[in-house]
C-alpha cells in the first residue's frame, strides 16, 4: 500500500523533502506469532497549544506496565503530513504488541516552494523545533502512562521518511532524558542532511537545486553554504549521534530504490549514508541493523511491504 503522504505531496516537494535501577528489568516477550488486536486508544490528546500538537494512543490487548512503548512518526519532508497519514502503519506497531504513540508535530513551511525560484521566506518551525514536539509528545505520554496502567521502562521511538530523521534525532540527541527512549528505527529516512564539499563548491545547474537550498534554509534556519556547515550537522542524525558517543542503538529499514524515488541521484545518497551510519554505530560497539528491501520509498511495491518493515523495526526492539 502507497503511503498516502506520497500521494499527496506534488513532484516538486518530493524532489526536495529531507533534505537502570536496582532490580534487573524483565526482558520484555512478545509472541512473535500473535497479531494483538486493539484494546483501547485513546485520540487527539495535546502536548502542547499548537494544532499540530497531538497525538494517539493504541494500546494492544492485555497490555500492561511492561508492554514495550513505541513512538512513531509520519513523514512528509518536514513540510507535510499528520499522524493521520500515518495510523494504518502506527496500528501495525501495536499489532506487534507495542503500545503505539501516534504524532502530530508542527512543521517548516513550504510556502512557495514550488515556484522557481522559491521566495526566501524564514520559517518560524525549523526541524529543531520539529525534534522539540517530539520530546514534548515523549514527556506527555510520561505524565499519562500511570493512569493508562502503562508503563515508561521500554520506549522506543520509529518513524518513516522525515519521521525517521526527527526519531533518530531525537533518540540520539539530548533531547532523549536519561537515555530514556532507547532506539530508534528509520523507515527510507536520511541519516546525514550534510552538503559535501564539492556541492558547497561547484552547485548543481538543476532547476531545483535553488527550492533545495530554500529547504536547507528554512529547515536548519541558515544559508547552506560551507561556512554554515555545523547548522546543517545539527540536524544530522550521524553527526548529533558522534557528538553524545557513542550512541544509541538504531536499525534502518532501506528502500533500494531511494535514492530514484526521492531524485536524489546523482547528488546525495540516502542508502550510502544509512550504511555509512550503520557502520559508524557498529564501530563504537552500538548495537545497529541495516535492512534493504526490494521495495519503494513508500514500502508499497508489494503487499505487505509495510508489515515486512514494521516487523524488521519491532523485532530489533525485541532484541534489545
């Protein structure tokens, strides 16, 4: 099934969106042949005043104040998308006996980005902002678990396309209180927003290039050149992981057709910089899983490609 913020998002914006305790805690089990069936959920809930800043609740059945807790995030390039567009894929997560954390999250403005050239506009919400909902959406949850009869023990944190960038931010950043939420999982999302050097230096004569450097722009809230680069790093899972080494524990899910579908060939990779991100983890002894799926960037190639993903995300959580 075609995630929906795909087809909602004109050609243009697709071209340019990314850019422990005194007693041992039980291992958490989960039947690994069990699809759980919603118990109970709980909607709309605020975590702060903006329209945007909302999330769901679904809890599995049975659940308790050990089910393991997964946040998850909906793509759209920073610019689009609500947990609407993403509750089929949030229902997968609690399907696998995780209580599920729908968000909502205020996002950096697209207005005139599909003009050529775009006009130069300061967005008010820039991607730090975006991580900033994010640990406010953890901390509500936090206050309500108790009431719920859930717990905070297990959290984990996924998220698809910019979701899984703003998860890995957030989870790898130092936003994530006391390690608190203890993974995260990307589904096709960049793990490094970074030029090099040779796109600082000789840019691109391509018609979009000047509404990727507006994005650039009002994502990080600087002028994507060489001088500005630490902006651009700041919203760099890769580079925020290497700043709180050694990291956490991260496992990518990869569409092989990436890089096509989101236009960035020649200019960037998003498959080499997930496996160059893996093996960064790998290398400070960080637990990391890398997955490549004959799939698209919407995991819809095929049926069941979101469950597949779902499940490649779940079973590394499982694992920890």
């Amino acid at each position: 099934m075609k995630n929906r913020i795909i087809k909602k998002v004109p050609v243009l914006l697709l071209v340019i969106l990314f850019l422990a305790g005194c007693k041992k805690e039980r291992k958490m089990t989960i039947d690994d042949n069990r699809i759980y069936q919603l118990e109970r959920q709980e909607l709309n809930i605020s975590y702060g005043n903006h329209a945007l800043q909302k999330m769901d609740i679904y809890f599995p059945q049975d659940f308790n104040a050990n089910t393991p807790v997964a946040f998850v995030i909906h793509g759209g390039g920073f610019i689009a998308g609500t947990k609407e567009d993403f509750t089929d894929r949030a229902k997968l997560f609690m399907a696998r006996g995780f209580i599920t954390i729908n968000i909502s999250h205020r996002l950096v403005d697209a207005t005139g980005l599909d003009q050529l050239p775009p006009p130069r506009i300061n967005s008010a919400i820039k991607v730090a902002d975006e991580v900033d909902d994010i640990a406010a959406a953890v901390e509500k949850y936090k206050t309500l678990a108790a009431g719920y009869g859930s717990g905070t023990s297990r959290m984990y944190m996924a998220g698809h396309s910019a979701g899984g960038t703003l998860a890995m931010l957030y989870v790898q950043g130092n936003k994530n209180l006391n390690k608190q939420v203890r993974a995260s999982g990307n589904l096709a999302g960049l793990a490094n927003v970074t030029l090099s050097d040779d796109l600082y230096n000789n840019p691109p004569d391509h018609e979009y290039w000047p509404s990727i450097k507006e994005l650039l722009y009002r994502m990080s809230g600087e002028e994507p050149v060489k001088q500005n680069a630490l902006h651009l790093m700041a919203i760099s899972p890769n580079w925020v992981s290497s700043l709180h080494a050694p990291g956490l524990p991260n496992v990518t899910v990869m569409s092989n057709t990436n890089d096509q579908d989101l236009r960035f060939h020649p200019y960037f990779s998003t498959i080499d910089d997930a496996r160059k991100y893996d093996e960064q983890l790998r290398s400070k002894g960080v637990k990391s899983g890398f997955v490549m799926m004959d799939t698209d960037h919407g995991f819809g190639k095929h049926p069941g490609d979101w469950e597949t993903a779902i499940k490649h995300i779940t079973n590394f959580f499982k694992s920890l």
